[in-house]
C-alpha cells in the first residue's frame, strides 16, 4: 500500500479518520500543562488536525511548528485556527523535513508509517532533535488487523527500536488514556543521546 500525500487526503476527504478525537488527549494534555518552558521550539509531525499545536499555542507556547503533508487536514486547522503564524505550518513529507527541535511530540504519526519506515523515522527524529532534545508521546501497545494504518507494536519492539538513538526514561501503559484506548497506549519520554 502506498501511504502518500494521496492516500491520506482521500481518508481526510472522506472522514475516514478514525484515529481523530477530535481533540487533546489526556495524556498528551496532562503532559502539557506540566511544561513551563515557553521558549521550546516544538514540532509535531503528522499533526492532522493538530489539536496539539493549537493547544500549546494557546497555552503561550509561540514556537509550536505542525508538519503534514496532507494538504486537507492543513486546510482543516488553518480554519479553525485563522490566527496561528502561518509560518509555523510545514506542508512536507517528514523525511524530507530539515530544521532542529527542542522537542518533537508524537501522537498517532508514528503508526501511520510503513512498517519497514519506522528505522528510519527514529534516524529522521533523532536528526531533528537539538542535544539533549526529547521525544515524548504516545503508542499503541497492541497489534491491528490489516495491512494498513494503524500499526501497532510492543513495549519489547519500541525499546529494541529506539534504543540506539535515545535514552527512554519512561515508556510505561499510559494511566489516563482516552476509553476506547484504556491499557493499549504507552506514554513515553526519551533523550536525545
């Protein structure tokens, strides 16, 4: 299956996206409003609606960058969000992104890659983390049926994956997951080595 600019336009066009919430989930948020720092340069990749990057933005964090290459969920935000810097929205593919972070949020992004892409995206995250910059975020601890997106994995494969790159300081079943995702997400913080 190809996952291009193509195919997640088509899922977006068509509502088909179920991963969607339709807003900040718990932990993410809770992790959120633990921050005090509103200096950060963050990123969030594969942002979609990005409900994340608005909230950050209007929590005063001003340096919050969405990245997507899905042109109608980047219409979507763009719409419900008219005063968000303009210049802080990247339509690009992540692989092709370059820029440094001090960190970078993972929500559902991670899951929509090909499999055989997920070397490479730890690679590509660690490229854009500034030193000692943190990758913090959510994954999904089950395995889906289907041969396309969402991918699932395991705490066992994710450490084995990232370990090389960053120091995982917590990678632990997230405590206040959403219901639908109750003791099926990990909640992670890692360290750029």
């Amino acid at each position: 299956m190809l996952l291009n600019k193509e195919y997640w336009n088509k899922l977006y066009a068509h509502n088909k996206i179920g991963w969607d919430v339709g807003y900040v989930t718990t932990p993410l948020k809770s992790y959120f409003d633990q921050l005090t720092d509103k200096s950060l340069k963050i990123l969030i990749p594969g942002a979609g609606n990005a409900y994340e990057v608005a909230y950050l933005y209007e929590k005063g964090f001003k340096h919050i960058f969405l990245l997507d290459f899905a042109d109608l969920a980047i219409k979507n935000f763009i719409l419900n969000n008219p005063n968000f810097p303009k210049d802080q929205i990247i339509r690009d593919d992540f692989f092709e992104h370059h820029d440094t972070y001090d960190l970078i949020i993972e929500h559902t992004f991670f899951s929509s890659i090909d499999l055989s892409k997920r070397p490479l995206y730890v690679k590509k995250v660690y490229d854009l983390l500034k030193t000692h910059g943190k990758l913090v975020g959510l994954l999904f601890d089950r395995k889906f049926d289907g041969d396309f997106p969402p991918y699932g994995g395991n705490k066992k494969e994710y450490r084995e994956l990232f370990d090389e790159f960053f120091e995982i300081d917590t990678m632990e079943t997230a405590h206040n997951s959403i219901k639908p995702r109750r003791e099926t997400e990990l909640f992670f913080i890692m360290k750029k080595r």
